[in-house]
C-alpha cells in the first residue's frame, strides 16, 4: 500500500487539516507527521500544547495510520526516512519565505520519484476565527510570559529586537526571511528605553515614566504574541522597582533588565565621556532580591545589567558582579560594551562560563556590531538583544522624505523609497 505524509503545526484540528486528510487517504496510508517543539519555534509558531498532546490530537483522526514527530522544520530527513510515496501539502506555501520548505520537499521527493500534492488553503471565516482565537490565547500572560525560559531551552541562541510601538512590534512578530535553506525570524521584542523615549520626542534621562512606558508595552502585548524583555534602566528605588516587577509580571512581560548604575540616567554608550555612577554590589544585590520576592510565579525572569566594561572598572569587577548578582536571584546577566570589538566581551563570558554554565549571558552587538550570533554562542552567549536598529534606520529615512517633499514641492519625488500602504495594511489583522 502506498503512503502519503502530511506535516502539521498547529494546537488545534480545524476543517483546513481535516480537508488534507481526507485528501491524503485516497492515495494510500496516512502518515502524519507533528513539527517538535524546538522546530515549531523555527516555524515561528509557539504551541500552548505539549507535543504529547498535539500527537494525541492526530491520533484521534480515523484516516491517520500513524504519527511521528518530525524534529526539524525542513522534511529532508524525515522524508529520507519515510521514503513516502506523496506528501500532501497546502498551496499556501507556493510563494514567501514558505517556498523554501516546499523546495526542500520536491527535491528530497525527487530521489525515489516521490509526488507533492497540493490542495487548496482552507481560509474561511469559521478558520479564520478559530485562527483568531488560538492567536489571542498565545498572547495571554500566562503563555507569553513562561515563553523566555521556554526559547532559552529551545533556541540555541535567543534573536531579540527592538520595538517601540505596535507597528514595530508588528514588524519584530512577523519578518520570516528563508536563508541558507533555512527559515528564520526573530523569537523576542526589546523594549528600550532609549528607543520608547526617542519614539515620544524625550530625552534618555528616565524622564518617561513607568506608566507612559506601560502603555507602550500594552500597544506592543495587544497585537503580538512573542515574549517581550524590558529595559528597567537602573530599576529606580527598591520600593518602586517590587511594585513594576509585579506589574509587568500581571502583564505578561517574560523579562526586564535593570543596570548597575545610581543617579540620573545617561546612556551608557558615553561610557566615561559623561559622569555615570555604578551602584555598589550589597545595594543593586538587595534590589534584585527585593523584586525576585516580589514575583508571583517562576516565568518571570530578572537580568542583572553589568555596567563595569563600560565604566573602564574591568573584567575582574565585571565577574565579581556577576556572581554576586547570580547569588542574589539574579536570573540571567548581561554585560555590554561600547567598545568596536568584542574581545572583553568574550573574555568575560568565556571566565564567566568556567564557572557558571547554567544562567543565561545576554549580550548586545551595538558597537561591537561585526560579530555574529554564532560567534556569541561559541562564548556561552544565550541571548543576542538589537537594541536600537529599528529606530536608528527609521529616523533617516523618514528625516530624507520630509526633506523631499519640501524641496519639490510635491510627493512625487520620493514615492520609489516609500512602501505601498496596501503592504502595510498586511501588517495588520483585522479583528
């Protein structure tokens, strides 16, 4: 008897994937297939069911024979495997980054004379309800807020960038690019609050309060699913920093960062250029303290910013931090750097790393901004934050079509550089 694999993604069993398997089983025994959990993170899905639960789930299916867990997102091996007769398959991956999937396919089926059936995408308004729906429990606190742990044990290194907005936020949740016969997106969302104030006109200077900066978060949380890491500058006072932690953890925020410094905000790429204060280790250790007793759940993660590479107090200051923070509750560790290159990075994280092997290293490549995700990772990096990029080409290019438009007189001039609001529109999901 002949078989035919279908691969599905998905938390719950609509008419669409009902409509493949009642195609598939004409040609012969049905093999589904359930994406693991790590590939469905590259896929750019976060499931709210364990895999053992999206297996029941097909099992339950009459016409399915058999289900496998495909542990990557590209079928190459699994199909190696299998050595099915067809593979069945929506057409909705014919076009867009989904196209290399399909590729991957054919040329796999190819090598025993294997045939890719495709039908019709089931899109009406009964699925896209219930679309709507499994996307709105995703983005849940509960769900989204556990997800940073679950990315840090899934994903060899954590693809962060920064928002400011909904629109940016929008951007950061659905860029899928396929690359080197591979998909790839972002898996979380920055809050800066460089880029928050930037956004608003204000200076860098904690001048945006906690409650503008919410509402900021709430634009971003209400139309994306992905988790978000907030940068908490200094933390404030430890009385207001317990009361935020328990906010943003109500919220559904994975994470927020606070840095070792006192006194009035400046960004910490002046380095020394301006006059900056680092707190001491027994004051930024009772903060951390104060705001992990403060949680109400595990998910929620408090990641000690180490300012000393910055400050010029080097390494040696940089790893007695670390450890003490770490020893305070501290759930991860970020160091930063203004240098060009990411030597004292690395050299701190690879110290780091010979004697602590378990709490997550964030780094962030701003100046640093040659080194690539894999050379991080090779250092013990877990997180990798673009913390300014979105905003930085932002400015310039909207600075230029102003000045266009003022120089001619009319919009004509600067129409080839714009994106067509219909694309834009597309961002954007209709309730």
């Amino acid at each position: 008897m002949k078989t035919v694999y279908a691969c599905f993604c998905t938390d719950v069993i609509h008419e669409g994937h009902l409509n493949i398997i009642k195609e598939a089983v004409k040609y012969g025994k049905v093999i589904a297939g359930v994406l693991s959990d790590k590939a469905m993170v590259r896929y750019n899905r976060c499931s709210i069911l364990s895999l053992e639960e999206r297996k029941q789930m097909l099992e339950e299916i009459p016409e399915v024979s058999e289900v496998i867990v495909q542990n990557e997102v590209m079928y190459e091996k699994i199909l190696r495997e299998l050595k099915p007769d067809y593979v069945i398959h929506g057409d909705n991956w014919i076009e867009g980054p989904l196209r290399t999937i399909r590729e991957n396919v054919i040329a796999s089926l190819r090598g025993w004379g294997g045939r890719l059936i495709e039908i019709p995408y089931t899109y009406n308004e009964k699925v896209r309800n219930i679309d709507a729906v499994m996307k709105e429990k995703t983005a849940m606190p509960e769900y989204r807020r556990k997800r940073l742990r679950l990315l840090l044990e899934l994903c060899p290194i954590v693809k962060t960038l920064e928002v400011h907005s909904g629109l940016t936020g929008l951007i950061a949740e659905k860029t899928l690019v396929a690359n080197n016969g591979e998909i790839d997106q972002f898996d979380a969302m920055w809050l800066s609050s460089l880029c928050d104030s930037t956004a608003k006109g204000k200076p860098d200077i904690e001048l945006v309060d906690m409650s503008s900066r919410l509402r900021t978060v709430d634009d971003i949380l209400e139309v994306t699913t992905k988790p978000i890491i907030l940068d908490g500058d200094t933390g404030g006072l430890v009385e207001h920093f317990v009361y935020n932690v328990r906010t943003l953890e109500r919220m559904g925020v994975s994470a927020v960062i606070i840095e070792d410094k006192t006194g009035l905000k400046k960004n910490s790429l002046f380095g020394t250029d301006v006059e900056q204060t680092q707190d001491s280790i027994e004051r930024f250790c009772e903060k951390i303290s104060a705001g992990k007793r403060a949680q109400r759940t595990e998910d929620f993660m408090i990641i000690a910013r180490i300012e000393s590479l910055i400050l010029e107090k080097g390494i040696e200051d940089a790893l007695e931090r670390a450890k003490a923070y770490v020893d305070a509750g501290a759930d991860g560790i970020m160091i930063h750097s203004r240098k060009k290159e990411p030597d004292e990075v690395f050299e701190f994280c690879d110290r780091f790393r010979m004697v602590d092997g378990k709490t997550p290293l964030v780094a962030v490549p701003t100046s640093y901004h040659s080194v690539t995700e894999e050379e991080l990772q090779n250092h013990g990096v877990n997180i990798v934050i673009y913390a300014n990029q979105l905003t930085r080409s932002a400015f310039p290019a909207m600075q230029e079509t102003a000045e266009t438009i003022l120089k001619y007189h009319r919009a004509k001039e600067a129409e080839d550089r714009l994106m067509p609001i219909s694309d834009i529109i597309t961002l954007i999901d209709e309730v």
